[in-house]
C-alpha cells in the first residue's frame, strides 16, 4: 500500500501458512514453558496481593427465627465480607458452613469457605492438566476466589455442600433420570432419588416409557 492505495498484487488477508505457523510456534512455547495451552491469566487481581485482601471484612452474628419468634438457627463471630447483605450471609452460613454447630470442625467464615471450593477446584485442574503449573494454578485460585468475594457470581448448593469435605463430592446440581415400565424400575428410581436428594442436588425424571392408567 503507497498512499492509501492497494498496489497490484499486495495482499490484505493474512497469509494462512503465516498463521497456522505463528500458532504452532506458540503451541510449542508454551509445551516448552510448562504453561497450560488454557494460558490463564489475571484479570481482576494482582501478583502478590491476595483477592482476600481485596474486600474489607467484619464479624456479624446470624441468627434465623420463625413465626413464632424460635431461634431456628443462630451462629455468632462469623468473619464475613462487609459487603454483603445479612440475607447473603444468613443464608451461607446456615446452609453452606461445613462441620458440626459447636464443634471445632465447623466452619465461621466466609473466607474458609470459599478456600475450601476454590482450592480444592485448583487441586483437580493441576491433577488433571488444565492448569500447567503451580503458577498457574495460582491465578486460577485467585480469579475465582475473587468472583465468588465480589458476588460477580457463584456455584450451585451441592459444590458449596460437598466440594472439599467428600473425596468423591457430588456436585451437579440436576439429574435428569430415566424410568422403565416395570416394578423393579419405578422402585429403583426411587432410591436413585433419594441418593441423590441426600447430597444436595434434584432430579427430572422422563416418565414417557410408563403406559398410561
């Protein structure tokens, strides 16, 4: 191009062996740099600054009653982000706070919490390739940690119930089942639902193989 113009024979578009050679090349820097081809890369958050230290925190007391004015559920000193409405916080803490009320196991922030999942999340990316190194994992750690702080968004109940405490948590929020019209198969789906409303999550059942009364 001189002047604005396209001169004879000069090409606009890319040259596509240009292309497809520029992404091998970084295929192969990133197999050499033990970098994930996923590259996750922060976003939100700092190096060397943690997304916990990224929200201001304070320790409130929860306390749930019911028509009749009856605690139902209460827990006091737990460490929350200032942030969030009391609605927010009642509702993680009394559902979502891992352990026993009034054991040592029982969790009292929301900072443990959200360590639990994301940390636990991370842990099984690194095992399983998606995150190519401990620096990677890293920024996986924060970034998400970060958005479930700042209510940018959050999982479903059976990841907040499971992930962390079971070795093989349950984590799917719905299942959709399937029923044959015989006895034995209608009682199984029964206890294939009760399995899986014990863990947390719901169920659909396709019910279109069952005859008609």
């Amino acid at each position: 191009m001189r002047n604005g113009q396209v001169e004879s024979g000069e090409q606009l578009i890319p040259n596509p062996k240009s292309k497809r050679k520029a992404v091998a090349e970084r295929i192969v820097q990133l197999e050499q740099s033990a970098v994930s081809p996923w590259c996750i890369g922060r976003f939100f958050t700092q190096e060397g600054t943690s997304p916990y230290d990224t929200v201001a925190w304070e320790r409130r007391s929860i306390s749930i009653v019911d028509d009749g004015n009856k605690i139902i559920f209460e827990q006091d000193n737990v460490e929350v982000p200032a942030s969030w409405s009391q609605t927010a916080v009642t509702v993680v803490a009394s559902k979502y706070f891992a352990g026993e009320k009034g054991t040592p196991q029982r969790e009292t922030s929301i900072r443990t919490l959200i360590s639990r999942v994301v940390q636990t999340i991370a842990g099984w990316g690194e095992a399983q390739g998606y995150l190519g190194s401990p620096e990677e994992r890293a920024v996986f750690e924060d970034e998400l940690a970060y958005l479930l702080l700042h209510q940018h968004g959050s999982f479903n109940s059976p990841v907040w119930f499971n992930v962390g405490v079971r070795e093989h948590p349950q984590c799917s929020a719905c299942f959709i089942l399937s029923v044959d019209d015989t006895m034995d198969s209608l009682l199984e789906l029964q206890t294939i639902e009760g399995r899986l409303f014990k863990w947390g999550s719901g169920t659909g059942s396709n019910l279109s193989s069952i005859r008609s009364s």
